[in-house]
C-alpha cells in the first residue's frame, strides 16, 4: 500500500495508539510496580515545593541527600508535569500513557521513513504496551522517547544539519535520562556514523557541519544534566557511582541475564525474542539499510550482558527489531509465508502483552475486584510522626492517597541501608507502622512475619506473573507485630 497516496492509512496507526493508551490509561495502567515510589518520590517533592530529594528513601543513606543514584532529568520533568497538572493517579499515570503514545508514533514516523508497511506499523502500540506497562514509574520509557525521536530525526538520508544537531541532542538525552540505554545508543551512533560516511563518499558531501552540529547536540545535553544536578557534579557522581557499581558490577554477568530473562522480560516474552532472534539470523546476508540498522542495534545486546545494563524496558529493542525484520522478510516472502509470518508476529506480541489482557480480562469476568478494602478510612488516621513512623508502599500511594502523599511518610520498599531493598531487609522497628498495599503486604507475608491475607492467581501457571485478586486492598501492620511473629517463631525453633 502507498501509504503517501492515502491519507486515511496515514492517519490509522496514530489512531490505533491512541485508542490503545486511552484504553489502557482508562483501566489504571500501568499498574503499581515495586520501585515506583524510589523514583516518584523526588518528583511529588519538588511539586509540593521541596528541592530534587527524595525523602522517603532517607534509610537507604545515600552519600547525598539529593536524587543522584539516576541522573534526575525525569524527575525534574515528572515534577514540572505535577506542578502543572496536579498530583494524582490520573494524572501521574496520564503523564505515562502520553510518553507510550509519544514512543508509538516516533517509532511510526521512523518505520515510515524505512518504508515498512502499514500492517507492521499499526503493531508499534501492542509492543510499546508489551514492553513498559510493567516498567512502572521508572525513567526509560521517557528515555525511549528521546531515542525514538532521535532515529525518526537522522534516519535514512544524511538529513538536514539541524536534525543532526537534534538527533544527538536527544540519543545522548535518553542515554542520560537512563544509563542502561548506553549500549543502543552507542550501537545506533555506530550506525549514523557509518551512513554519513557512505553518503558523504558516495555524493562528495562535507560533513564537517554535521559533525560539528552532533557535538554542539551532546554538548547541549551535558549543559541539561548539569541543570538538572544543580551543578553538584562531585556530589552526584559519588551517589551516582556508588548506586550503578553496587547494581552491575556486584552481580554476575550470568545472574544479571537470569535476572532479566526470568523476572523482569519473564517466559511468555520468550517467544517474542525467539523469533527475533531466528529474523536477524536470516538478515545477515542482507545489505539493506534496514538489515544494516537491524544489526548495528542488535549488537547492542552482547554490551548490554556484559555490561550488566540489560533490564527494565529492554524488551522495547526486541521487539522493535522484530517489527523491522519481520516487514523486511514479509515483503520479499512468499504470499503464504508472508501471512504465516505476520500471524507468528501478532501472536508473540500479544503474547507480551499477557498482563493488561488477564488485568483487564479478569475484571471484566469479575476475578479481579477493583472494590477497596473496608479499612481505608482507618488506614488514614495513621499519620506520620518522629515517634511513629509510617511506611507506605507504591500500591497504597495510589489507591489510598492518590499520590497526595502525607508528609514525612517512608518508602516500605527501599527502607533498608543500600544495598538492602525493603523494610524486612533491615532490622525491624516496633515504632513502624506499615500502612501498605497487596506489593508490600505480599513481601511481608514471605517474611512469614503476618498471617497470609493477600489473595493472588496465576491464569497459566509460572509462565505468567502473579496477579492480585484484590489489587486495591489496604493492610496496616505493625513492626511491632512483626517483631512478636518472629520472636515466636525463633522460639520454637529452639524447643
């Protein structure tokens, strides 16, 4: 289809994303995941008016007291988005469905500029909501934005000088908005770099300006992250690289891949990079411009492994280049094999998609409850002092407080001193009070330090992930309820 000759096929995929993200914003997506409230917290607290710290994860003892374990660039823009609009579960989970269709459509533009067709184009949504609705409130998917809008503004012909100056403007953005984009971005600038050389040999073209236009792009980005850090460059690298070196080179290379394969892409993706995997084997022989990108991204997964920097959001890269190749392979193909491929390609993309489809299935056949639990009004009356501390965790800031989070109220996901993760990771506080939802309620009842109270459901088995029969409900404990559980249970041990 000549999609220039059609303005209604123009027009459909942006349609299709917006309809998609409406819908999924609509049923409360994404959902609230395990470190929202590490990374939302400095946000909520530069539109309440404080500066760029994040308060609630004053146990972890940072070196700084700023937000400096990521660069803050999505801090600060989440927290201009809140002074704007307002805080609250519409609006924070508003602002994250703006930036998946702000990925869909750069990622449009930048499959329309490689010629894939429309079929494959209008498969762009599916696979930006399979790879970051379970990436929470974390920066990447604003990361992806910069990176899609830096390969829609240089790919394909060496574009004009001020979308060089653009593109790397924000491919060094998204690197530095989340540092495990590092590997895609240097395997996308490998690739710029090899296209301006082969049309600057080929048309006798001088590309000094473009050269000069990119360095004065990332010179442009370094001058935002200094904004954004206050100029506090010593201090935010001491935090900075004390975090990153305890995330990636504490950790096996070997573990890292586990990690990512078992718990954060999970089985039912497994498909996806299958048969991603099986398209670029056979594109190495091509030497199309998309072939050649294809690779050059692709490359970027080895570093990414070796790097420890594979993770949340990853699959996004995936399933792009799946996407890519498959319209590449499917229009050469056979009429049969083209259609067999296009089916192969919808099903795993689907098939990433297996959490808002049994989220939104399992309401609609009433095995989800989005009722609330009979003790929020209760739940409100424990209000945060020195004395007694309240610990909140990401499901209880939404569908308690609405992110209008009460001040002075700790994180009970990130309450332990760095490396340690939760609050049962660090020795137990009789003053706490633990006033959480199902995410943190579940990590308790692990803990075997409460009764078990959440009620959960896996629609096929291990291959996908928990789902909580009642995602709205609240539960406060007590750490001194805790520490008499497992003062019980050491002393029957000892008998």
């Amino acid at each position: 289809m000549n999609l220039s000759r059609s303005s209604v096929p123009q027009w459909l995929p942006f349609c299709f994303s917006a309809a998609i993200f409406a819908a999924l914003w609509l049923t409360d997506h994404p959902k609230p995941m395990w470190d929202d409230l590490f990374f939302f917290g400095a946000s909520h607290n530069l539109a309440q008016g404080g500066d760029c710290s994040n308060p609630m994860i004053v146990r972890q003892e940072f070196p700084s007291p700023y937000f400096f374990t990521y660069p803050p660039i999505s801090v600060q823009i989440l927290g201009t988005w809140l002074r704007v609009a307002g805080t609250s579960a519409c609006s924070v989970t508003g602002f994250f469905a703006m930036l998946y269709f702000g990925i869909s459509s750069l990622s449009i533009f930048a499959f329309r500029r490689l010629g894939v067709d429309l079929t494959f184009q209008s498969l762009v949504p599916l696979a930006v909501s399979g790879a970051f609705l379970e990436v929470g409130l974390r920066p990447e998917p604003l990361a992806t934005v910069f990176f899609m809008a830096a390969v829609a503004l240089t790919l394909g012909a060496v574009p004009a000088w001020w979308r060089t100056f653009f593109g790397s403007l924000f491919l060094v953005l998204s690197v530095l908005t989340a540092p495990r984009w590092l590997p895609f971005g240097v395997g996308f600038t490998a690739f710029s770099c090899l296209e301006y050389w082969r049309a600057g040999r080929e048309n006798h073209m001088p590309l000094f300006r473009h050269f000069l236009a990119a360095v004065l792009g990332a010179s442009f980005a370094g001058v935002i992250l200094l904004l954004s850090i206050d100029f506090r460059v010593a201090e935010f690298w001491e935090t900075f690289y004390a975090h990153a070196h305890e995330r990636t080179a504490a950790q096996s290379k070997k573990i890292a891949l586990q990690h990512f394969l078992l718990a954060v892409a999970g089985p039912y993706r497994w498909p996806l990079m299958l048969l991603t995997g099986l398209l670029l084997v056979g594109s190495f022989r091509q030497t199309s411009p998309v072939s050649r990108f294809s690779l050059f991204l692709a490359m970027a997964f080895p570093l990414a492994v070796m790097s420890s920097l594979l993770g949340h959001g990853s699959v996004w890269f995936l399933s792009f280049l799946l996407l890519l190749l498959g319209s590449a392979v499917a229009a050469r193909a056979s009429t049969t094999f083209s259609a067999v491929l296009r089916v192969m390609i919808v099903a795993v993309i689907l098939l990433a998609n297996a959490s808002p489809i049994v989220d939104i299935g399992g309401r609609t056949m009433g095995v989800i409850s989005t009722d609330k639990s009979a003790n929020y009004d209760l739940a409100l009356t424990y209000q945060p002092t020195p004395e007694r501390p309240v610990l909140i965790d990401s499901a209880s800031a939404r569908y308690l407080y609405d992110y209008r989070l009460p001040s002075g109220c700790l994180d009970f996901q990130f309450a332990a001193k760095f490396p340690g993760i939760d609050a049962t990771m660090a020795p137990l506080r009789r003053e706490d009070v633990y006033v959480v939802g199902t995410l943190g309620m579940r990590r308790i009842e692990e803990q075997k330090l409460a009764a078990p109270q959440v009620q959960i459901f896996r629609p096929a088995g291990s291959l996908t992930p928990p789902f909580f029969v009642h995602p709205r409900y609240v539960y406060v404990v007590t750490g001194a309820e805790c520490l008499s559980r497992m003062e019980q249970r050491e002393s029957m041990k000892t008998r």
